[in-house]
C-alpha cells in the first residue's frame, strides 16, 4: 500500500484480532505437523510395549490431523471474514464504483435530452405547419358558411351554427 489509510479504532482492534487469529492457526498446523513427523520417528528403547507405543502414537496422530484440520478450517473462515470486512470497509472502491455509474447515467441523461430537444423542435415545426393549414381553412370555412347560409330564410334557426363559427373565428 503506497498511502496509509487511518482506520477507526474499532477497526483497526478488528484487523488485529485477524492478524492475530492467522498467526495462531498458522503456528497450530505448524506445531501439529511438526509434532506428526517427531511421533512418526520410531524409537529403540520404550519402557512401553511396541504395540502400546504405536496405539498411543497412532491416537496422537489422528488428534493433531484433527487440530490442523481445524486450523485449516479457521483460516478458511477467517478469509471469508477478511473479504467481507473488505466488501463492507472499501469505501474508495465503492465511491469510485458510484462515481463510474454516475458519470455513465449522466451522459445518458445528455443523450435523452438532446433526442427530447430535437424531437421537441421537429413537433413545433410541425405543429406550426398544420395550426397554418387549420387558420387558412377555418378563415375559409366560415366565409363558406357565411354565403351558404346568407340566402338562407331561416337563418334563425342556424345560430347555434354560427355562434360555433364565431367563436371559432374568435380562437383564430
């Protein structure tokens, strides 16, 4: 590690008692291991038969492979406790993971509003051409209706009509 980071106390009591369990199960399956070689030694003189030695010896054995097989187990723990605390403690790789998807959301975000600008001027130009079209054939239709319905008696009875028209026009 180049740069040195300053931990919480209680994180930094917790890296030690780590550092402190590796050492003790290391040193564990190195004593039992060492202590195997020595039982497997086999020696002249016993006050003990033959026999009896090789019992007891054989008995000493599977105890000490247990022990070393429980290490074993503990530093397998110990790893998955390690990589936890890290999952958990890595704060600058979380923070860079955040600021990469950040800076990926952000420019999608660009990119959405640039499609929404240029889709949003496309439908102005749009929108301008037909409320064109529609003012030019309202303008129209009402003059339509005006020499439609000029000659027309009953005129009276198409107010509702023209009060449509009118308002219309009035839009316009």
């Amino acid at each position: 590690m180049a740069t040195q980071r300053v931990l919480p106390q209680s994180k930094e009591t917790l890296l030690q008692n780590y550092n402190k369990r590796l050492k003790d199960d290391i040193r564990s399956i190195l004593d039992n291991f060492t202590e195997i070689i020595k039982t497997a030694k086999i020696e002249d003189e016993t006050q003990v038969s033959r026999a009896t030695q090789a019992e007891q010896d054989h008995y000493e054995m599977h105890v000490r492979a247990a022990n070393i097989v429980r290490a074993g187990e503990s530093l397998m723990k110990l790893v998955s406790d390690l990589k936890q605390f890290l999952i958990l403690n890595d704060f600058p790789s979380v923070n860079d993971a955040i600021s990469l998807q950040n800076q990926q959301l952000c420019s999608l975000q660009e990119e959405c509003d640039k499609k929404l600008t240029s889709l949003r001027d496309e439908i102005a130009i749009d929108l301008y051409e037909l409320e064109e079209e529609y003012y030019s054939s309202s303008s129209d239709l009402i003059s339509i209706g005006w020499k439609f319905f000029s000659g027309c008696h009953r005129l009276h009875q198409y107010s509702s009509f023209w009060r449509l028209l009118l308002n219309l026009h009035a839009c316009l």
